[in-house]
C-alpha cells in the first residue's frame, strides 16, 4: 500500500517538475513531494519506527536542485520550440501538397490570370492571300492589251514623247506636234513589240507575267517584291522563277525596233539604254500595281470622311 502512495507521488513529482524520469524529480524537486508528505502525516498519527522524509530527499545540495529545476525549465522550452518547428513544417507540407488538387500557388495562379486574360482577347484577325492561279489564254491577252494600252502606260508615253520634243531628240522628229506624235507612235511600236514577244515565249513554258500585290506584307516586303518581281515570275505551281521570257523580249523589241527608228538612235547604245528603260518602266509598273489601291482607298475615304 505505501509503495503505490510512493509511486503516485513520484508519478506526480515528475509532471511538476517538467517531465524529469520519476526518482530524479523526487531527488531534484523535493519541495514538490514535502507538502503532499506533511500532509500525509497531519491526517494520520505518526508511527514509531516509521521514517517521515522520502529515501534520500535531502541528501543532494540545493544548488543541484537549483540548477536540476532550470535544466529542466530549458529543456521543456526547447522541447516545446522543437515541437512548434515541426508542427508548422508539417502544416506548409501538407498545404503544398493539397496545393495542386486545390488552390494553386500565387505565381501560378497569376500566370493562369494572365493566361486567361490574353485568351480572352479577340485577336486581330490575319489578311488571308488567296492562292495562286495559273494565268489562262484569255487573261494573257487581257495582259497584252492593259501593259500596251493601259492607262498609266499611255500616260507615261505623253511624257517621254513630250520630254523628247523638248530637247529635240531624235532630231528628225522636229520639236513641234508632229515630232511630239511621231516619238509617242515610235515608243508604242517598241513597247507593243516586246510585249507580244514576252507574252508568246512566256506560254511556251508557263510563264506568268503579271504582278500580283501582296498587301499583307510589311511596306519593306512589299519594296522588295515589286523589285523582286521585275526579274522573275510565277509557274504554274506557283513557285517564283528567272523570267527568261521577259529576259528575251525587252532587248529582242528594242534592237528590233532599231528597223523604224530614225538614224540617230538605230544602233545598239540606243538600243542597250531603251533597254534598260524596259526594266525600269516594268518596276514602276510593279510598284503601281502593287500600291495604287492603297493610296486610292486613302483618298477615297479622307474625301468621303470630310
């Protein structure tokens, strides 16, 4: 009976002094176990032979006690510090793991954000280019007739007809009208001569010799593809080529064009400078075709907006 009392005292020595194993606290707190045991004696009549102090409760120092009760102290802090460090390691760990299945972290969720906002956005529908279609016999000729007869062609030979006459070259023309219509019928001759010889040998093995624009490019492409397209031409399947035919018919028309010319411009320096000119009148030609519609649209619309 008294050795369960003791244990029960010790058992409850060792709660109070900070979890300390149970005979170390009854040695280091005995303070804790004197007041349970002086209570023990004035409720029941002291017995001779009967020892009143626990074994050993007074047979260490106090200084140990002091410094047994602050070891344990600090031990209880550290423990209870330790604890806290895992219990919250554990709660990040578990909430990052339910992180994916549930709310996702703060990057991704602002990535997803702005992932959702842009997508969100209508985007500014692409200028589609229709695909290309092999020239047929009949727009051929419709080609022969506009790059012969077109306006800006008529129009550009009013011009070197009228610089012509002004500085009296050729010669024998004279600078009065009817050098002036003799120069411009001189210059049709020529380039209705090149043409049909261009757009014969170019059907002969497929080639196309139109200037198709390409508004959907940037202004620097679009630069490019009128110079581009002065030396070379489509195929049926669409794919650009050298334009052996229009390489053939420039110079062919112009030395060819030497049997009707007056004298003074009927040699082959002449003949080489008229065609370079060629070149020259099919690249702004290119250019034309390639950016008059804009510029007319822009007209149009500031016109019709005032």
């Amino acid at each position: 009976m008294r050795d369960g009392a003791e244990n029960v005292m010790l058992k409850w020595a060792s709660a109070e002094c900070g979890g300390l194993p149970p005979l170390f606290a009854a040695r280091a707190c005995p303070g804790v176990l004197q007041p349970r045991a002086e209570k023990g004696r004035r409720g029941k009549p002291r017995r001779r032979g009967s020892g009143s102090k626990l074994p050993h409760s007074t047979s260490r120092p106090r200084g140990f006690i002091l410094f047994a009760r602050q070891s344990s102290g600090a031990l209880s802090a550290r423990c209870a510090i330790a604890l806290a460090c895992v219990a919250m390691l554990a709660c990040a760990t578990a909430v990052r793991a339910q992180a994916p299945a549930g709310v996702a972290p703060q990057g991704q969720a602002q990535a997803s954000q702005t992932t959702s906002t842009t997508a969100s956005i209508p985007e500014k529908p692409e200028p589609k280019t229709k695909p290309y279609e092999p020239i047929t016999g009949r727009q051929r000729l419709t080609w022969l007739l506009v790059s012969t007869l077109g306006p800006q062609h008529l129009a550009v030979g009013v011009i070197s007809a009228g610089y012509g006459t002004a500085l009296n070259n050729p010669r024998e023309d004279g600078p009065h009208w009817g050098g002036f219509a003799e120069r411009y019928g001189i210059r049709l001759t020529g380039i209705a001569t090149g043409n049909a010889m261009e757009i014969g040998l170019g059907a002969m093995w497929g080639e196309d010799p139109r200037y198709l624009p390409e508004p959907e490019k940037s202004i620097g492409a679009r630069v490019g593809s009128v110079i581009e397209q002065t030396f070379v031409t489509r195929r049926r399947d669409g794919r650009f080529a050298p334009a052996y035919a229009r390489f053939i018919a420039e110079p062919g028309g112009n030395f060819l064009s030497n049997t009707w010319r007056a004298d003074s411009e009927a040699d082959n320096y002449h003949a080489g400078i008229r065609t370079l000119w060629g070149f020259g009148n099919q690249m702004g030609s290119n250019a034309w075709d390639e950016f008059w519609p804009d510029v007319k649209a822009h007209i149009f619309h500031r016109h019709s907006g005032k």
